[in-house]
C-alpha cells in the first residue's frame, strides 16, 4: 500500500518543492523510482540468501519495521533529497518481503495449490494497492500528502509486531516430501549456495527472471505516472483520477482470482497450457492501456476511463500468479527465497529503471506518446517471453525431482486434491495415495 502514495500528489509535491513539470517527471517519477531499486536490490538479495538459512519469521517482522520507518520518515520529508533517501529505504521492504513471502508459501502449500494460492496473495497485494491508492487520493486531498505516510507507517509496525507474536514459521521443504534435515543438515548454507547455482542453470527460471524486465516497465506508468496524468493532462479531478485507479484495482482482484484458479487447472492438465494463459493474457493488456492514455482530455471522458481501467486490471493481473508458481515449482526449497530475491530484482528493474526511461522518453517525445510506447514494447516483448516457458517448464520440474530423488511430494497432483503434509512422520498423504516421503 505505500508504493503508490506519492502518485496522486505528484504536482502539489512538485509545487511544494519548487519544481517545473519536466523536473516532475524526472525527479518525482524517474529518479524516485530508481531510488526504490538502489537500496531494494541489494536488500532483496542479502536478505533473500539469509531467508534460506535462517528464520524467515523474524526476517518478515524487521522487513515490516523497516516499512512502517521509512513511511514515517517521507511524512516528515522537507525537500527532494530527505524524500528520496526515505523512498529508497522503503525499496529496502519491497524488494526483501517477496522473496521471504514466496518462500514460506511454498512451504504452506503443495505444488497442486501454488498458483491458485498465489493468485489469492495477488488479491491481498491488490487490496493493499487500493487501500493506499484510496488513502491517498480521498484522504491526501484535503488533509495534505503527509497523512497517508503516517497511516500506513503505523500499519506497517502492527503488522510487524503481530507476525513477531503470533506467526508459526512452517518446516523448510515440508510441502515438498522432505524437511530441511534431508538437505545437507550439517552444512544448510552450502546445500543452499549450490542449489541457488543450479537455479541459473534452470532455463525457466532465467526465462522467469527476464520477463520481469520489460513486463514491469508498464506497471511503471501505471504505479508512478498515471495518476497524475488523468488529472494533469485529461483534467480529472484528483478524486475522480482515484476512482478510476480503484476501478484498476477492482478489476485486479477479478484478473488475480482468474489468473490463480484457471491457471492452476491449466497447470494440472497441461502444464504448457498456463503459460500460453500467462504470455496472451499479458499481451492483451497492452490495447486497454494505449485506450486509455490515448483518451481525448475532458471529465466528461469518466466513463470511458472507468471501464477501460477495470478491463486493464482483469488483463494485466493475470500474469503474475502464474509466473511466480512457475518459480517456486522448478526451484528447490533451499534457494527459493535467494531465486524469487533475483526475481525481483529483475521486477526492480522494469518497475524502478523503468520509470527513469520513461522520464527521458517524455522530454524527446512528450508524456502521451512515451507512455503509448512504453505500454506497447514491454507488455509484447514480456508476453512473448513467458510464452517461451512453455517450452522449458516439464522438462525443468522434471529434472528437479530427478535432483530430489524422485521425492513423491514433487509430483503434481489434481487440483481438487487436498494433500495433507505430515511432516512428523515425513509421510505425504494425498486422496488418491499415500506415498512414504
């Protein structure tokens, strides 16, 4: 929820700070975003190798206590320097809290529910979007940028100190057939650096990795400059603007749930079948985005907006469940979280640098057209990568439980199944079979 606080205000910010519109896009849009990707980067990938080796748990609740600072720091932002130090050490718990996240769920959840699951974390990921999204916009407006810094910030800290108390940190590997004792027990940080070794050798996971370069650069326009632009160059009020981004949100939640629950059973009888889901479904996005940035500039255009930011959300976040799945089933238990800290460290760079391109974009071709083509190049180029996974993923789980000994808990089993992990007698239980692990 605090990634895209900044977008509804970016010109009262600008105005504040003393800025011109092209100093806006640079600084505002550009150089913020890279600033997300400077310290978020190297975090994801220290604390990403440490999430293999210790607890995840307490890993979790310092990443959360870091957010709730760092929001509590850009409220309290006099000029663009502080602000962009402050946002950077917010890419600190954006950039670490996916690889701890996806980590622990593919120790909750069996392959046969990850994708579906991981759709269902996606309408978690959205609501925390729209929550700041509408924070911002309805409750920014009138009472300045600032608050919405100091209600998420405090947010953040609950969060935190509810997962210290309450949260149970599930066995490493237990929803794979085997404990983290069956990897090299006394030695879990070279049994971790070998199978991370092996994920570059995984040609899934590269083609994983790279799509998130060109597929976030939209996801840039949306997050850091569309706001502003509805309001800026189509004339819309800030609340309006908001709306239409809640209405992008809406339809995310619909496209999150596609993507999980049609995925997974596309996963479960065809496995290349998903990733021709994930690749169309991607490139579809494109034509609802150029719509609407193309949109002639009036309130009147309201429901035009609406509609084709609703359709945009049902498209381009059906892409997400099933790309992270697609990690967390061809990589091992001891290099998942250093594996999804590299994918998001390519997320990083689409979302991060891809802003800042866009930004030098506006001064040669102007904000419409340097959005048009931003929109249509990433989206085409990140479609048509993830369709190549189509080619790679059986082969790639394949050779991951030959690595694992032929581990029962790595075969897929029926998405109507509902395995049931008992990691103290490291027996895998599914409907159909019992298979000793």
């Amino acid at each position: 929820s605090d990634q895209n606080l900044l977008a509804p205000h970016l010109s009262a910010i600008s105005a504040e700070f003393g800025m011109s519109d092209v100093e806006r896009d640079e600084k505002l849009g550009g150089q913020l975003a890279a600033g997300l990707f400077l310290l978020g980067a190297p975090a994801a990938l220290v604390l990403g190798a440490l999430a293999d080796q210790c607890s995840r748990k307490r890993l979790l609740a310092l990443i959360l206590a870091i957010g709730g600072g760092a929001s509590f720091g850009t409220a309290t932002s006099t000029g663009f320097e502080q602000l962009f130090w402050w946002r950077a050490l917010t890419g600190v718990s954006l950039g670490a809290a996916l690889p701890v996240t996806f980590s622990l769920l593919a120790d909750l959840y069996p392959a046969s529910r990850r994708t579906s699951i991981s759709g269902r974390v996606g309408v978690a990921m959205s609501a925390g979007v729209g929550f700041g999204q509408a924070i911002s916009g309805f409750i920014g407006g009138p009472w300045g940028w600032r608050v919405p810094f100091l209600i998420v910030g405090g947010g953040f800290l609950l969060l935190a100190a509810l997962v210290a108390a309450i949260f149970k940190e599930p066995p490493r590997g237990a929803c794979d057939g085997r404990s983290s004792g069956d990897d090299d027990a006394a030695a879990p940080g070279k049994a971790a650096r070998r199978d991370l070794v092996e994920v570059f050798r995984t040609p899934t996971a590269l083609l994983v990795f790279v799509q998130g370069i060109p597929g976030c650069i939209p996801w840039g326009v949306i997050i850091v400059f569309l706001t502003d632009y509805l309001v800026s160059d189509l004339g819309l009020s800030v609340q309006k603007a908001t709306m239409v981004l809640t209405c992008f949100t809406v339809g995310g939640f619909a496209g999150m749930v596609i993507g999980g629950e049609l995925g997974q059973r596309l996963y479960t009888w065809n496995k290349p079948a998903c990733c021709w889901h994930m690749g169309i479904a991607e490139i579809l996005s494109a034509p609802p985005l150029i719509l609407l940035l193309l949109t002639p500039a009036g309130a009147s255009h309201f429901p035009r907006l609406a509609g084709l930011a609703l359709l945009l959300g049902l498209m381009a976040t059906q892409t997400g469940p099933i790309v992270r799945s697609c990690l967390q089933n061809v990589v091992a238990p001891r290099a998942r979280a250093s594996a999804f800290a590299v994918f998001a460290i390519f997320d990083d760079l689409g979302k991060g640098g891809g802003p800042w391109i866009i930004a030098r974009m506006v001064r040669a071709f102007g904000r419409r057209r340097a959005f048009v083509l931003a929109t249509a190049l990433g989206w085409c180029v990140g479609g048509l990568v993830n369709l190549c996974v189509a080619l790679t993923l059986e082969a790639d789980e394949r050779k991951l439980r030959a690595g694992a000994g032929g581990d029962a808990g790595f075969e897929l089993v029926p998405v109507t199944a509902k395995p049931d992990v008992d990691v103290g007698s490291e027996v895998v239980e599914h409907d159909d079979e019992t298979t000793s692990a």
